[in-house]
C-alpha cells in the first residue's frame, strides 16, 4: 500500500467505486481506495439494484442518465462485461389524478434533459405488463430505458478500470483514525499504516458516521431495514417471449421486477423499522438482519390483489439488509460542512441506480470545485446545526413508509416537526397560520381564514389561491406583518472587512455608514455561488463598525464554508453568526410607515430613512435592527430582532398596525409579489450552471473592478455569449402555474426550463421564469410551456411587470 496520494476515497460500495473511476476520468490518477472488508460487502451486494431514468428535479434525471450511459458502455466491454439488463421498461402506477397530474409534470422536466417517460393510462398499463390488474387504477408513468444491473460486477469492472488508469484499491484495510494537519491535508490511520492524502472522501455507506466520528462530524444519516424475496418461477413469465417490466405501485408499498423465471418483490411497509442506531457489529459484512414476513403482510395483500399471480407461487429467498437514508430522502454528495478537503457521498438509498451519476458529480467538484449541474439537491450543506440522526430516522421512516408517494407541491409532511421554532410559533398558530418549513424552521405560508381550513394538495391552482390573493391585497392596498425565520444573517467585523468583501463579490459594496446593498458572489469559473444582502452598521452599544451579511435560510453552512475558504492569513476580518440568535419580522405596504412610526421612536420619513438604509432602534421595548428593503414590491422594513426580545416587538408593531387595518401574511403571498417584481430566489432561479449576464443580473456587475473572485472566467465568459437567458412569461391559463423543471417550448422544440412559477395577484398574470435559447428571449417572442401534459401558449414579458418604475417601493 502507497503512503500518500492525493486522494483517499473510504469505502468501498457503489459509492466510493464510482467516485474512484471518476475521478480517474477526470485527470486524478494519484488515487486510492480504502475498503475495511470486500468490495461490495455492505448495502450495495444485496441490493435489488434497479436503474431508472425517473428523477423529480433535472439534477437527479441528468445523473441517472450517465449512470445508464455508463451502464451499458460496461455491459458491452468485451474485456469484462457486466450483467446489466436494460431496457426491460418500468411503470410507476397511479390511482388518482394528482398522481397522473405529477407524472405528466414529470415526463416534461425530464424532456427537458433529453429523456423520455410517457404518461399511459390503465388500459395501457396492462397490456404492457400482463401480470397486474388494472382495478382501481387510472394509469401510470412509463420509462422505457428502466432495468437492473449485477451489483459486484458493476462495482469490480469500475475498480478495474481506475486500476488500469492508475488508481490503488486496498481492501480488508480498516480506516482505524482520521487526523487534519494545518494545510487542510490528512493522515488515514490504517490497520496496514498510514497514508497522507490531500483530500479524504467518505464513501462509508451505513458505516458512515463511524468515518464522521473521525473527522468529527456527524452526518444526517440512518439505516432502515428493507425486505425483499425472490419468487419461484412464474408459468406467465417463463412463457413470455420478453422480459416483464419493472413495476412501482405507491398504492400498495411495492415494487416487483424479473429475475430469471420469477419476480424479485420488495416492500415498504408502514411497520417499517430503523437498523444500527446504538451502533454497528463491528463483524456485520456481506450480511442481513433476521427475516421477518409479519411486518410486510399488509403491503403483501396489496401486491396479491394487483398481481395475481403472486398468490400462485412460492418464495425462493428471503433478504432483509440495511439500507440508507438522509433527512429528504436525497443523499449527501459534496464538500462536508465546516470542513476543508474532507468530501462525502453517503446516504445513497438507491445506490446502485444512481450511484454512477453520483460519483461523476462528486468526481468533477472534487476536481474542478462544482459540477456540470447545479447539485444543490445533493448537496451535504442543505441541512444545518437541526440536522441530528434522530432527525433523521423520524424522517427515513416517513420516507420509507411514502417511498413511491412523491412531494407534492408546498406539501410538508410532519415527522419531526417542529423542529425549529421562536417564540412566535404558538401565537401564530392560534391565529390561524398554516406552516411550512425552510431548513428545519417553522415559518408561516398563509393565514387560514377558519380553523377547519384544509388545503387540497394539488399540482393546480387550489382553494389556498384566494386565500393568497386576500393576503397580497392587504399587503398592497394597506400593510402587512409577517416573521421570517432562519434567514441567514452573519456579522463581519475588522479593518479588512470591506477590502475582503470587495474581492467576493462582483459588483459594488456598499461602504456608506448605515446603507444596504445587494451583492453577488461567483465560484472561480465565472457562475453565480450566492446572493447577500450587505448592510452597514455604525459603531454604537451594540457593537463596533460591522456589516451583516444577510442571505436565503438554507445558505447558512454553503455561505460560511464559502466566505471563510477565501479569507487570508493576514486578513483582519471575523466572521460570527446570528443566523439562530434573530428573527425578522417583516413590514410591508403603503401604510408600513405609518406602523413603523407608531411603534419605534425616531424620524422614518422617506428624507431621513430612505430606501436601502439601515438603522439601530427600538421597536416597543425590544431591541432591532431595521433595514428599509422590500422583497414584495411594496415599501417594506425588514426588522431583525434578538429571539428572547421577538414577542416584545411583533406585539408593538401589532398594536401600532390595529389603527391602519394591520394583517397577518405568509410566505406563498411573498413568492406571487416577488415573481412580480422580478426578484429571484437562490437555488431555485440563481443557480450555479449559469452566470450573471445569463441571470439577468447585469447591473450587480462591475468589471472594471480590479479583481474579485471569478473575475477571469467572467469576462471570458462575457466574450462568448450567453447559453441561456433567464426571462419572464405570461402563460395562458389559470388552470395551474408552471412548476420548477417544465418544459418551455418554441413549436416542437425544447428550447429551455422553467425555474420558478405562479399567479401575480397584484397583476393578474400567471408569470414563470425560465431559462431559455438567447435567441428567443426577445419580449415579444411567443412560446408554449408544457402545464401537466397539455401545451399552453406563453409570452415573454419584461421582468417585474408590477410597477416596474419602482416607485413603490421607494415612497
């Protein structure tokens, strides 16, 4: 075994093969992998090993389409070939029309990335699987391209060829410590001795919080128990003259597929249960956990009643083994919080079908510092300081228990709530909110207007629609009150602080005592990373000159990883969070002066506090920080206050506001007004894949700047042209707005995406943004948008078609 290379991937499963090969295809040749047993001697050997082109964002379809590509090129390596059966065809089955609507958003998001999947109705479904009934059913999801692959062969042929590109495998060579020098680079503790390696990746499976512990980290990972058997041969198969599709039935828990003259089944039953929580047998490899069939009884009669012939043959095998999950069901691929040159890729619950994508994604971002696709949805920073493992298994559970019940839109489901609240939580609730969460917070999105509210989830507009529409009136006509919570909020402090803040962002920096402004970040390649707001404090009790840097809740650990890798050793810049230390409650409408006058001593006319300030004050008796920014459109306030003073505030601003018909208002009111003021949300229309000038971000640029980060790549950027441009559509229907991953379309071409979608109350439109071909991007231009399987005319539109001189704001 070497003593050093540049990269040490730990595990050796799906993962750690895949992200090994990868990084051999990316140039990394200096790479080792550590395994403490066999290959393959964790989940990935008993796995069922499906491969699917079905993904419910662009990110995941894109990774299992390499995954597949890469698939069938080792399937037909005439040097070592893999088993690899593709496809044989797959269906997902739906039994109701919210099913359908999803599976027809999905076909087209998938379009979007060159796949293929077709809606089919019952009849439809059974002709194409002779095995099932088609009782109770109204269609299903067809992928054409859906198959399963030999798990160990798959893994061996990867290990073989970064061999042969230069790699080192070391297996039964248990990884016994972790040690991180000063440089960021790391000793790995051997049973066999020590090797020095520049970057560690944790590639550990269900093993991997053991390698955490060693970094000192923990990873919001759990393990469930997973049964499946394997039939006895099935008269209706052996005498087929094709192989029967692959069939996922959320109506009754299951999942069947062929193998050889019967059917693999397995289940997810609702008494499912956790695996390893007190820990791991330190002798559990190539191993499962004790069969048992009484758990899966009831998701066993389901599969009877849709599959017949199941109750006509019997079982050959039994395998119950451990698989992972992570708090959203989505693994966790990327840098690992709070840490340098430390890399994970856990949490792969379908490994085996992902798995190549997922190496190839980590693969580039170890390499190149971001991947070809945006990969926040996999990415380990998505979850913050809530993120516990006993999060998490409340979380696998539910997930399991809903494996082929896909999210609905704005539907939260409740294992684990509440997990963060303030103060306010309870007030509100007894005042009719409906909450939603953002990185683990409580935070408000709508008022219901009668206790027995109930919301009918739904890919279509609602009865939650008028509920908005009364919120964004209010708001418009008089003023407004809601709390924001988890907003990322960090305090820069030190003689650097403008000089460093300078050189990360690409525009200008406000440096005016008591002044807002918004700035931009780019990675070295010239894309958009993040978006803050900067605001200037003047030195005051409270503290000495300081800047806060304000930006959306789930950035909390992606912006600190970000701001503290770019600081040098002699910058004199301190960094601190407030992130869970203050809330904000915002203010807003044409009467918020009125409110904020009443409740706050001080002059808060437009001359002394005008558009884009910011000022220390006392809101009743409570303490706050009052920034004069509006993401509505309206004039609004955005009033940071410390948690133990926030009911002191909301109650002050609640008894100045009862004068000028104060209301309460949520988040989806504030996603209608923000659509119509053209404002973009991170990571749903600021993406990584794109730049600036692409985002419509222009003004925020300032190239004749000296230097800031990704400065190089821009302006050759700049001198190629845009890929894309994002723009804004009217879309003509009020049926439903266009969800994130649909399809826009100039005839029977695809020509872009939609990012983000929904009715502008103030406006009247049904607007979506959408990345699309420069050369359509012309106001004017007529396009359709693909709004759950019919084609609907749209229009391109200038951005922030509500009172786009901004006067509203400013007043």
């Amino acid at each position: 075994m070497r003593d050093q290379a540049r990269v040490v991937v730990i595990g050796g499963g799906i993962a750690g093969c895949s992200t090994l090969y990868h990084l051999t295809q990316e140039g990394w040749t200096d790479v080792m992998l550590i395994e403490r047993d066999e290959l393959t001697s964790g989940t990935t050997w008993h796995s069922a090993a499906q491969v699917t082109n079905f993904g419910m964002t662009q990110t995941m379809v894109g990774l299992k389409s390499h995954s597949i590509a890469l698939y069938k090129e080792l399937r037909d390596d005439p040097d070592y070939p893999v088993g690899y059966n593709h496809g044989d065809g797959g269906i997902r089955l739906a039994n109701t029309q919210t099913q359908m609507d999803g599976y027809r958003h999905f076909a087209s998001m998938a379009a979007g990335m060159g796949v293929e999947l077709e809606v089919i109705d019952a009849i439809e479904c059974g002709r194409r699987h002779p095995l099932i009934s088609t009782d109770n059913l109204l269609g299903g999801l067809w992928d054409p391209t859906d198959g399963h692959i030999d798990p160990a062969q798959l893994c061996q042929a990867l290990a073989r060829r970064a061999r042969l590109a230069g790699a080192e495998v070391n297996r039964h060579t248990p990884v016994t410590g972790l040690t991180q020098h000063p440089d960021h680079s790391w000793t790995v503790h051997t049973a066999k001795g020590d090797v020095r390696a520049e970057i560690v990746v944790n590639a550990g499976g269900y093993r991997c919080n053991e390698i955490g512990a060693m970094m000192g980290v923990s990873h919001p990972v759990a393990s469930m128990e997973h049964q499946y058997f394997l039939t006895e041969d099935i008269p209706a198969i052996t005498d087929a003259r094709h192989r029967m599709p692959l069939l996922r039935c959320p109506i009754s828990d299951y999942y069947c597929r062929q193998e050889k003259g019967g059917l693999l089944i397995g289940f997810y039953e609702q008494e499912c249960r956790t695996w390893g929580m007190d820990g791991i047998d330190p002798h559990f490899s190539n191993a499962l956990c004790p069969d048992d069939l009484d758990r899966v009884t009831d998701v066993l009669e389901g599969a009877f009643a849709r599959m017949p012939a199941l109750m006509e043959t019997g079982i050959r095998e039994v395998v119950n083994g451990p698989i992972t999950y992570t708090i959203d069901g989505a693994p966790l691929v990327g840098p690992i919080p709070g840490k340098r040159n430390a890399f994970c890729i856990v949490g792969l619950r379908a490994g085996l079908g992902e798995g190549g994508g997922h190496g190839w994604l980590l693969a580039q971002q170890i390499v190149h510092g971001e991947a070809e696709y945006d990969t926040w949805v996999i990415d380990p920073r998505r979850f913050t300081g809530h993120a516990t493992v006993e999060l998490t298994a409340l979380k696998a559970v539910e997930d399991y228990q809903n494996e082929f019940r896909f999210h609905l839109p704005h539907e939260h489901r409740p294992a684990g709530r509440p997990m963060k609240t303030t103060s306010l939580t309870t007030f509100l609730a007894s005042e009719g909110a409906e909450f939603g969460t953002v990185n683990g917070w409580e935070r408000i999105d709508y008022i219901k207007p009668s206790p027995d509210f109930e919301e009918t989830l739904s890919f279509r507009f609602n009865e939650v629609h008028a509920v908005v529409a009364k919120e964004v009136e209010a708001v418009a006509t008089g003023v407004g009150l809601t709390e924001v919570s988890g907003f990322n909020r960090f305090e820069l402090t030190g003689a650097d602080t403008h000089a460093f803040l300078d050189r990360m962002v690409c525009g200008a920096v406000p440096r005016k005592p008591g002044r807002v402004g918004l700035g931009y970040l780019l990675n070295h390649h010239g894309l958009l990373k993040a978006e803050a707001t900067l605001a200037n404090i003047p030195a005051s009790d409270r503290g000495p000159d300081r800047v806060w840097y304000g930006s959306a809740a789930a950035s909390e650990y992606h912006d600190m990883d970000w701001l503290v890798s770019h600081l040098r050793p002699d910058d004199d810049v301190r960094i601190r969070s407030l992130t869970n230390a203050q809330t904000i409650l915002v203010l807003a409408g044409p009467r918020a002066r009125d409110v904020l006058s009443a409740a706050a001593r001080g002059d808060w006319t437009r001359e002394a506090f005008p558009w884009l300030s910011i000022r220390e004050a006392y809101v009743g008796i409570a303490p706050a920080t009052v920034l004069g920014v509006s993401f509505s459109g309206e004039l609004a306030y955005e009033i940071h206050v410390p948690n133990e003073s926030l009911h002191a505030a909301f109650a002050a601003l609640r008894r100045a506001g009862e004068p000028h018909g104060l209301r309460l208002f949520g988040s989806r009111a504030i996603e209608s007004m923000r659509l119509e003021k053209g404002f973009l949300h991170w990571k749903a229309d600021i993406l990584t894949e794109f730049d600036p000038f692409e985002t419509g971000l222009d003004r925020f640029v300032r190239l004749q700047k000296p230097d800031f980060v990704g400065k190089p790549a821009l302006l050759a950027r700049s001198e190629t042209g845009p890929r894309r441009k994002l723009i804004t559509l009217v879309v003509d229907t009020n049926d439903a707005p266009a969800h994130a991953g649909t399809s826009v379309r100039a005839g029977a071409d695809i020509v872009g995406t939609v990012t983000s979608g929904d009715w502008g109350h103030r406006t009247g439109l049904n607007l979506a943004y959408a990345f699309i071909e420069p050369t359509l991007a012309a106001t004017g231009t007529s396009l359709a948008v693909d709004i759950l399987g019919r084609s609907v005319a749209a229009t391109v539109i200038d951005s922030g078609p509500y009172d786009p001189s901004f006067a509203r704001m400013r007043s």
